[in-house]
C-alpha cells in the first residue's frame, strides 16, 4: 500500500527572481577593439556576477542580453540563471538605434514576461554614442510598461563620444550618472560594476535610505578612481 | 565589487600594526564588500586576515577606529569571533584596517542553507539547531559585556557541517550598546523599528536578528514570509517596508492569519515547524509577535540556549520517509507521546531514549549523554560526556549506559529492584528503568521497539 510522501524538499518553493536586462550598443562605430573589450568586460562580469547572486542566496538572478544597432535583436533572448550563462561574442555594425532597444524591452517589463515573484528589474545600458533613432518615443514606451517605473537603471558611456545627456535621461535621477569607461580596462570595471553592484545593493549592510543613493555614493567612488585616458 | 576598484592594495605591499609596531605585508586579496576588501597577509611569518577600508569610510564612519581600539583592547568575548587584533596602517595611504584570525575553510557560510539546490547544504535538523545553539552561546557572551554586534545577518557567521560549529565575523560593526550605530544593518534582518527608521540598532535588535538567523537557519526561510509577501509581484522599497517594518505580522502568528502559510506553497516551512519541539516554536512565536511591537520582550540568549540545547540530543527520524523531527513529551515529561510523522502522517516508531526532566536523548550507538544533562550547574557542553551508549562486550544486541563519571548511579528497575552502577561499568537499557544520576534522575523509555536503539541522525 503506498502512501503519497508530500514534496516537502524546498525545491517545491518558487524563488523569487531579479531579472537583469543588459542592453548593448552594437553599432560600427563599437568595431575593433571596442566591441572587442566589450565582449571581453562581459566575460569578466560573469563569475562576478555569479558571486553577488551567491549574496543573496533566496534569490535566482535571471539574466538577458538585448543588442542594438541597425533595429534590436535579443541576443540572450531567454532569462537565463545567471549560472547556466554562457557569452557568446557580439558583432558590431550598423546605427544607433536606441529608441528601438528601450521599446524591445518595454515589451518584456510585464507579469507575462517575468513571471512570479521579483524584485524590481535592473537594466544595464552601455554605448558609446548617439541615438539614430527616436529615444523619446522608446523611453515612454519603456516607462509606461507595467514594470518599467520600478526598473533600476543604470548607464555605461563608452568613450569620449557617448551621449551622456541622453544616458541621465535614461537614468533619471538626480544624484546617479551614467559610468564613464574611456579605456579598455575602465570597460571591464564598469561594466563588472554595473552587473553585480545592482544586485548587491539588496542584499547588502546599508547606511543609506534607498538602493539608487548606495549605488549613487559607489559610482562616485568609481569615478575618483577613473583613468583619464581617452579611447 | 572586486577587481572594480583602482584602490586594491597589490601584493607585497608593507603594513605596520600600529599598537603592537609589527610588520607584515599583503598576500593575496580573499573578498570584497561596501566598507572594504579582505586580504590574507603575513605578519612577522604568521598568516592573518586584514580588512582594509575604502579611503572614504574614515569620513562616513567617523567612530569606527575608536570602536575597533576599543574593541582590540577588551578582546573577544569567546574565541568563536574573529575579533580585530590590532589596527593596522600602510605608508602613503590615508586610509587604515585591521587584522583578525583567518578564518578556517573548513567552514560554510549560512547562505549555502538557502541557496538554490544542488548548491544547497542540506544539514540534519539537529546539526542546524547545534548550529542556533552555538550562535546564542557566543551572542550571550557579547551581551554580556555590554557590546552590541549591530548587524547580524547570514553573511558574517559560519558553520562547520560536521560538529556544527560557528565563527563570526565581521567584528568592526560592534559598539558598547547605547553608542549611535554605524549601520542600520541587513536587508531583511532589522528589526521593525530599525526599518521604520525610528531607532538605530542595539542589543535588542541584535536579539530580534538573532532570531530571524536562527528561524532561516532551521526552515531556510524568513519568518515574516508568508500570504503576504507571496503576493507581492516586485518586491520594491515601500513594500518591503510593509512587509519587515509597518505592518509585520509572522507567518506562523497564532492570532493573526493575514499573512499565513499558503497550501501548496508553503508546505515544507510548516512540516518543518511542526518538526520543531513546542518550547522552540514558543520562543520563537513570542519573538515574531510580541516581540516584533515590544522590543523589551523579545528572547533573551539564555531561553534560546536552554531550549536548542534540550532539542540537540532530541531528534529522531521517521522510519517511513527519514524527515528529522522532535518527539513529543509526555505530561511532565515522564513519557512519549505516540507520535505520526510531521512530513508523511505515518505512525513512527520512537528510539529508545532517555528522559530526564524536560531533557529528551535519543538513544543510538555511540552516542553520548552530555554531562550538562545529568548536572544543572555544569555549562551546556557536548563535549563532555557522563555517559556513554556501547554494545555488551559478549552478549550481541544487548545494549547499555556505560557510567563516565567519578560517581556511582543508583538504577531501579522496572521491578522496582535496585541496583549501582559504579564509574566504569554499564547498565542496561530497559524500558521502565530509572537512573539516580545524583543531580537529577533520568528514565529510560523504549517503548515497542526493545532495547535496541538505532542510528540517530547525526
Ligand atoms: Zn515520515
């Protein structure tokens, strides 16, 4: 006579998840070493990634990578546990479209595309130039999106040329800036920072009142530290 | 932030501790945090931890060197703290750290017993209530002396998964109670009032942390994590504010079921309440209700540790499905309650124990009775033992309490016959059968399943 054990293994528990989206600027001005570097700061994040989710143990880190260029194409198109991740290198070519990138992830910032419990969304934006397309449009868009208020952004801005107005724009808080990564070793601290510092800030000791103000008093003392060497 | 800062101190680099005028240098860099990173480094040959702040940290923090002088001049309250041994300083730097004990790899941090399986460490239930029971020891210690620890939380204590011990780092948070805080602590850990911003941590924070450590110790779950919180889509600031500091209310709240367990959802955190002995499940409902309004009522060390200790030795597991649980008590504790599995419903057939007062020991080979058991005024100890579980020698199956102590036991037998049991010899396990240990007297109970005592969970 056989009696059903109930599953009692936590594994019947449904965690709650951070979504991550990393939006990254493809376009050909990114060719060469940029886009090099890029790819080479990603592969660096990834195992710091991993630790800052090992911080904060009740919670999976799911993560997704959008590219952009001439239109936005999801490159990591799945939320994908940041322990199964696996970079696969990105090509550089074409615009800047910009607008189109925030519209493709307005479409996910919803219940359907993240399901479950979350915490809010980080994004990750990192270019190195200007819009070719209509950012105000992509930016309401994402704004008006279920989830999109309550994501927190955050701004990487490769190079001498980037457009930062745009990049606070995008941040929209007062005392947060974008990062600034002027050279190849920069990128690869900025780019760790922006990935891990986000996640830790949930789970982190705080002095501070919210998230964005422990991650706007880190990124000062990243900028302290800054090289000034151009790209 | 590892690897992200350009201040990361290079190899080689010299230090000086600053009271005791020894030099050393950087080796290797072994994590990082908010404050600062951690470095192995190597002192006039020996091997230490140095914590070595961001240049800003003096300026945001501005008692954290006269909290660590201090700190380095009383000492440790037990050798369980990585405390600060002495501040140190390197030429050129504005900045400054300290050093403390390595820690040993041997050990695991809490995290690993929330963490998404298969990186989960899934301990027994009773090597996780050893590891609360540790944690109240070294806690009440600190108290004790006036200090409070401000901000604990799963990432700065470590256990060992096999003897269940702990170390605690992250010693520089620590002040004389009463004193401003340097931080408001943890996500998730802060007391209510600490969330609501209306106080700044002390020692009676410190104990409502303590007892959301020890509740995800034990359920690999936060306490205040129940309907509610399981319908809450993004968990954003105001929310959580909600949840952990306006309106708490504990998942396990007799009088309030607002925010109670879901079928379905939260089933393995009730089995394993249930589990729990219900001198646990008081202390830790009084700390979750009361407790969360009234920061003067919530559990002190001594409770938690009088009643870990009782369940260390108390745990059994079904036979049917293997989950670990505490039997039931008798009235008055003189018997065993018929007891059904919490997880399967299935009747259990209970090891042979031995009781003694509200003490219950699971019975199994080579398991020890800890001398605190027979003795009131010796210090919870398990590694002192008065008595031990042994096979006879010739006779095969029959088993017995051999006497390690330096004073003869008086047994009366079920019969009511009498007889010593001297220092060295043993004595059978019996149903029925009562040991005068001097200090206190204890019963065996066998129930239905002879003398013959099985493994316990270890
Ligand atoms: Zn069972």
């Amino acid at each position: 006579m056989a009696i059903d054990l109930p599953n009692l293994g936590q594994t019947a528990l449904v965690r709650r998840q951070l979504q991550v989206v990393l939006a990254l600027d493809c376009s050909g001005s990114m060719t060469g070493d940029k886009i090099a570097s890029l790819n080479y700061a990603m592969r660096a994040a990834i195992p710091e990634m991993r630790a800052a989710a090992a911080d904060n143990p009740e919670t999976d880190l799911m993560v997704r990578v959008l590219r952009f260029a001439s239109g936005a194409q999801w490159h990591v198109p799945d939320p994908t546990l940041v322990d199964d991740l696996e970079w696969t290198d990105l090509a550089a070519g074409g615009e800047t479209h910009m607008g189109e990138a925030l519209c493709a992830i307005a479409d996910i910032l919803n219940p359907e595309y993240m399901p479950g419990r979350q915490l809010p969304p980080v994004i990750v934006l990192v270019s190195d130039g200007q819009p070719s397309d209509d950012f105000d449009m992509g930016m309401k868009r994402l704004l008006a999106a279920p989830y999109g208020q309550r994501a927190l952004r955050v701004a990487v801005a490769i190079g001498g040329d980037a457009d930062i107005e745009i990049l606070e724009r995008f941040i929209a808080h007062p005392d947060f800036k974008p990062l600034r990564a002027n050279n190849a070793q920069d990128l690869v601290n900025r780019i760790k920072w922006a990935t891990t510092v986000p996640v830790k800030s949930v789970s982190q000791s705080t002095n501070a009142p919210d998230p964005l103000t422990v991650l706007a008093r880190d990124a000062e003392r990243q900028k302290k530290t800054a090289s000034d060497v151009i790209w | 932030m590892s690897g992200t800062t350009n201040d990361e101190l290079p190899r080689g680099t010299p230090l000086m501790t600053v009271h005791g005028r020894r030099r050393g240098h950087v080796e290797n860099l072994l994590g990082a945090g908010g404050q600062g990173a951690v470095y192995a480094v190597a002192i006039e040959g020996t091997r230490f931890a140095l914590k070595w702040y961001h240049d800003d940290i003096a300026s945001i923090d501005r008692t954290l060197r006269a909290r660590l002088s201090r700190a380095i001049g009383i000492g440790p309250p037990t050798d369980r703290f990585l405390w600060p041994i002495d501040l140190v300083e390197i030429a050129g730097s504005k900045s400054f750290g300290y050093v403390m004990p390595l820690r040993d790899g041997d050990y695991n941090g809490m995290r690993d017993l929330i963490a998404r399986p298969p990186k989960r460490i899934d301990l027994p239930l009773s090597k996780r209530v050893m590891v609360c029971l540790r944690i109240a020891q070294n806690f009440l210690e600190l108290h004790a002396r006036g200090f409070c620890y401000q901000d604990i939380n799963f990432g700065n204590i470590f256990f060992h998964t096999q003897s269940g011990d702990i170390l605690i780092c992250d010693n520089d948070n620590v002040d004389i109670d009463g004193m401003d805080a340097a931080v408001f602590g943890t996500r998730k850990f802060m007391a209510p009032e600490v969330v609501r911003r209306e106080t700044l941590p002390s020692t009676k924070t410190d104990l409502f942390s303590m007892a959301v450590l020890f509740f995800y110790i034990i359920h690999s779950w936060h306490p205040l994590d129940g309907r509610r919180e399981n319908e809450v889509q993004i968990m954003d600031s105001s929310a959580e504010t909600s949840l952990y500091g306006r309106n708490p209310v504990f998942i396990f709240d007799p009088q309030d079921q607002s925010n109670g367990p879901v079928p379905g959802v939260h089933d393995a955190i009730v089995a394993r309440w249930n589990s729990l002995t219900p001198a646990i499940r008081s202390l830790f409902t009084r700390s979750f209700t009361v407790g969360l309004r009234q920061p003067g009522e919530r559990v002190l060390e001594p409770e938690w540790r009088t009643n870990f200790a009782r369940m260390v030795d108390g745990c059994v597991s079904c036979q049917h499905c293997g989950y670990d649980q505490a039997p039931r008590q008798g009235v008055k504790g003189q018997t065993l309650m018929p007891t059904v599995c919490v997880a399967c419903g299935r009747p259990m057939a209970l090891p042979p124990v031995l009781l003694i007062g509200r003490d219950t020991i699971t019975l199994g080979p080579g398991i020890g009775i800890a001398i605190h058991h027979i003795d009131p005024d010796r210090p919870v100890d398990f590694t002192t033992m008065a008595g031990i579980v042994e096979e006879h020698p010739t006779n095969k199956g029959v088993w017995g309490l051999r006497n390690m102590t330096r004073n003869a036991w008086k047994v009366t037998l079920s019969d009511g016959s009498a007889v010593t049991v001297d220092p060295g010899r043993a004595v059978r396990i019996m149903d029925e059968t009562t040991v005068d240990f001097g200090r206190r007297v204890g019963r065996f109970v066998t129930g239905d399943t002879a003398s013959v005592p099985r493994e316990r969970p270890r």
